[in-house]
C-alpha cells in the first residue's frame, strides 16, 4: 500500500515474482518468473503481466523511497495534533484550567490585563465556551513574539502566556502543515501527499489477488510467517484495511494546501457550490480575504472579503493612522465590551473568537468555529457605530464547502468526539506500520550496500495507467510536474545506469 515495495527480489527461475497479492507457495507461471523467456516457451500474457508487474513495482518502490519519511512525520505529527486539547491540558494544567466564577468581566478587562503582564499588540480575545476555561487572548510581544496570554475571566488575574509553536502541539501543528520551512516545506508536504495517493494506487495493483487459493496473506496475516514473509504481510493486510482512510486522509487535506488549496477553492467558487459571501464585495477599501486580515480561520471563509469600517463615523473620535495596531488603539479595547454585550443580547453564550479592529477602517470580527461546522457562524460589526455590517454561516455554504468543511473536521478529529479522534487514529498508526514494514522488506532483501532497485523494464503497456496518471497529472498540478520529473531521471537512469551491473 504505502511507504516501499512489496517485498519481493529482481525475477528469476527460483524466485516468485508476484507475492504481493498471495501465498508464496502460488508461483507464477516460468515465463511470469523469467521474462526473457521467448515466445516458444512462456504465454505472451504471461509475459506482459509480468512486465507490467515489475514496471508498477517500481514506480510504487521509488514513490515508497522517497516519501516514506515525510509521511512519517505527517502521520506522527498529525496524531498528535488530533489529540491537541488534551495534550495542551496535560503538558500546561496551571494555564488550562480555572476555578468558575459567578459572572466574567468584559473583554476590554481581560484583554488590559494580558497587554499590562505582556506588553504589546493585542489583536484577538477568545472567550471560553466554559465556566472553568479562561479566556486566551492573542498579542504580539515588543519582542515580536506572538504570545498566547491565559486570563480567568472571573478575575482577570493572568495565568501565564506561551509561545504557540514552542508547544508540543504547536510544534506538531507546524511540521505538519509545512515542515517549519514556510512555503518551501508546504511545497514538500502536498508533494509526499500527491505521491501517497500514487503509492495506494500501485499498492492497490500489487496487492490485487489473481489466484483466490486463499485469503491468508490477503486479508489477514499469515501469524507462522516469520522473515520477509511476515513483513510482507503486515504491509499488504495493514494496507488493504486502512486504504481507505488513508486516501480520505490524504484527500481532506488537500484543500488545505499551497498550490491544490488555491485551485479547489476557484474551482467551487466558479462552480458555484462554494460560500456564497466570496462574491461579495467591500469598498472603500478594497476588500481584503479574511484569512489573510485574520489568520488562520476555516476553509470556507479564509477567501471570503472582509467589510471594513464607515471612517465617516470618526470624525468625533482623535485621529488614528491607517496602521495603528489595536493595542495602540484604547478605542479599538475599550469597544469591545459593546461588540460582546450585542453578541450576548442576540442569546449567544457559548465561547467565540473576538478580533479586534486595527485602523480606522478596521472592523470588529466574531467568529464561532465549532467542531460541527453546522455551527460555525461569522459577524462583522462596524468599529465606531456597532452595527452589523456583514455576516456568514453554514446556510450561505454551498454543497462543496460544506462537503469540504465536514471533511476537513473530521480530518482533524472534531466531528464527532473522541470516536472521530480514534478513527482518524487508525490511519495514522497504519502509515507508520507501512512505512515500518516496507522498509523491513527492502532491507532484508537488498543486497548489501546495494539499493536493490526493482529494474526498468521495456514495452510494459501500461496504457490505462498512464491515462489514470495523466488526468491525476492535470487535476493535481504538483503530482504532475513531479511526475514529469520523475519520468524524465528514469529514462536517463535506464539509458546511462540500467545496462551497468548492480
């Protein structure tokens, strides 16, 4: 499936060619096991079954060698964020939890009290959607460090503050997602992603069985195999069971990615199955996308404009440059009491994110991202009057950003409690087994200080692959330069190295 090869040797009279998808005892015919056997003594089918068996081998060997470490990484890293509220109250408790109060105060107080212990720009509160959760809210040191400072909202007494991605979760967060190389490591991660999906694909067509003499070794273990039979196993069976979450998986977090994202998100949109408020439009000023005035928000608003301002209402207000920072700002803190005290009046009481305006055009953003997107709602309200001036939820989502919504969420374990982590759990553990397990293969069968390549192989039709790899090519553009790519170094390989003995 994925991560390395089925665990088989280069062809020969005394070793079975195609294992992957049965007993070791079920041998393929002589001209299967010896393709330079002529027309007079092997099938011709046969002959290219064989031939097309070895070329998918080698696609799926390659595609296994390259990114079997950073599906690794992603698999690990994405365990770990799936369990992220409880690996957070574990690791920091003094700052998670906090003794309920009758009544929390306003959010202009919690948000002074954090900018008074930090000194900085505060831009965000997020209220807690429980008695004995405090308030978090989002500044920027003097230092330029980007602090999360922990408030009870009962007392406004300040728990302590820590640096996002020097937590154990934020540190998976980051490697998942990019690596902590920025673009250059998301280049690299949709990239492993894409080629995953080839490893299913080849995994899928090695591991096809076409003598059904019996399912051991096909649907469950052979538990007496010992060596490279037991390994070969646990990869195919490990595999067959977990295909398809792993490609749900790899499938959900496409959207999320630096080149696929920007391209599903304008497909949907030109579709028209999209969120509906990424036609609107904003102006004076230009309208901005919110997930770039904001951060990191849910899929199907990060493209949605934000409204700005009406400046005309400051006239009474002092003067406030274009590029004041909401700390600067004490009208900006001050606010948002008003902003909570409509929210609240309009029978909201759970916990909300609350983003506070910069600028005179800066507007105040409360945004509800639940794990059920059902749920999710957004609101922009005027900086200097109040008013609502724009608004978003699941009804304005079309059928493709809801289906990417509800996939995203259960991607990332939210859906539906713990048994949504759990589930999820099953194909990160799965990577990591494959990934295991075929790299065992390939290292007890290589050769020593040999790479044990499967070799090229001439005139294996694979016509119907190619044609799958093409399409995949066109609607996935990195998988398709890759695969250019990759194409390209193999026949360089075939016509300097392959005729060299290994």
């Amino acid at each position: 499936m994925l991560a390395m090869p089925s665990a088989r040797l280069a062809p020969s009279r005394h070793q079975i060619l195609h294992v992957s998808a049965r007993d070791l005892a079920d041998p393929l015919p002589e001209s299967a096991m010896n393709p330079t056997a002529t027309a007079g003594t092997a099938c011709p089918d046969s002959q290219l079954m064989s031939r097309r068996y070895r070329a998918i081998w080698r696609w799926h060997f390659y595609a296994g060698l390259i990114v079997a470490p950073f599906l690794l990484i992603l698999s690990l890293t994405g365990a770990i964020y799936l369990f992220n509220d409880e690996l957070n109250d574990l690791t920091m408790p003094g700052l998670q939890f906090v003794a309920p109060g009758a009544q929390a105060m306003p959010p202009s107080h919690l948000i002074a009290a954090a900018v008074a212990a930090y000194p900085g720009t505060a831009s965000r509160i997020d209220l807690p959607d429980a008695p004995n959760r405090p308030a978090k809210v989002y500044l920027r040191t003097k230092a330029g460090e980007p602090r999360q400072v922990m408030v009870d909202p009962a007392t406004a007494r300040v728990l302590g503050s820590f640096i996002y991605t020097r937590t154990l979760v934020g540190f998976a967060d980051s490697m998942h997602g990019s690596l902590t190389l920025g673009d250059y490591g998301s280049v690299v991660v949709e990239l492993a992603a894409c080629w995953a999906l080839v490893l299913i694909t080849t995994g899928l067509i090695l591991w096809w069985p076409r003598r059904r003499r019996s399912l051991a070794g096909v649907l469950w273990p052979r538990l007496r195999a010992r060596g490279r039979l037991f390994w070969r196993d646990l990869h195919a069976v490990t595999g067959v069971w977990t295909v398809a979450l792993i490609a749900f998986l790899l499938v959900t977090g496409l959207p999320w990615s630096i080149v696929q994202g920007p391209l599903v998100r304008g497909a949907v949109t030109a579709l028209g199955i999209g969120n509906q408020a990424q036609r609107w439009g904003y102006s004076p000023p230009k309208s901005q996308p919110m997930g770039e005035a904001l951060g990191r928000i849910g899929w199907s608003q990060a493209a949605t404009p934000m409204p700005a301002s009406d400046p005309a209402h400051a006239e009474h207000m002092p003067a406030i440059p274009a590029d004041t920072p909401a700390a600067a700002d004490p009208s900006a803190i001050t606010g948002a009491d008003a902003i909570a005290a409509k929210i609240a009046a309009g029978g909201f009481t759970g916990g909300y994110r609350l983003y506070l305006p910069a600028g005179p055009t800066g507007v105040y953003t409360a945004l509800v991202s639940p794990g059920r997107p059902e749920a999710q709602w957004t609101r922009h309200f005027d900086r200097w009057t109040g008013t609502l001036i724009g608004e978003n939820d699941w009804s304005r989502y079309g059928i493709g950003s809801k289906a990417i919504e509800l996939g995203v969420q259960i991607h990332m374990g939210r859906y539906f409690g713990r048994a949504n982590q759990l589930l999820m759990l099953v194909p990160c553990l799965a990577i990591v087994v494959l990934v295991v397990s075929g790299v065992a293969m390939w290292w007890r069968r290589r050769p020593s200080g040999k790479l044990a390549a499967p070799p090229a192989v001439s005139d294996a039709r694979l016509g119907v692959a190619l044609a799958v790899l093409v399409v995949a090519g066109i609607l996935m553009p990195m998988l398709g330069a890759s695969l250019i790519f990759v194409a390209l170094i193999d026949a360089v390989w075939r016509k300097g190295w392959d005729s060299n003995p290994r």
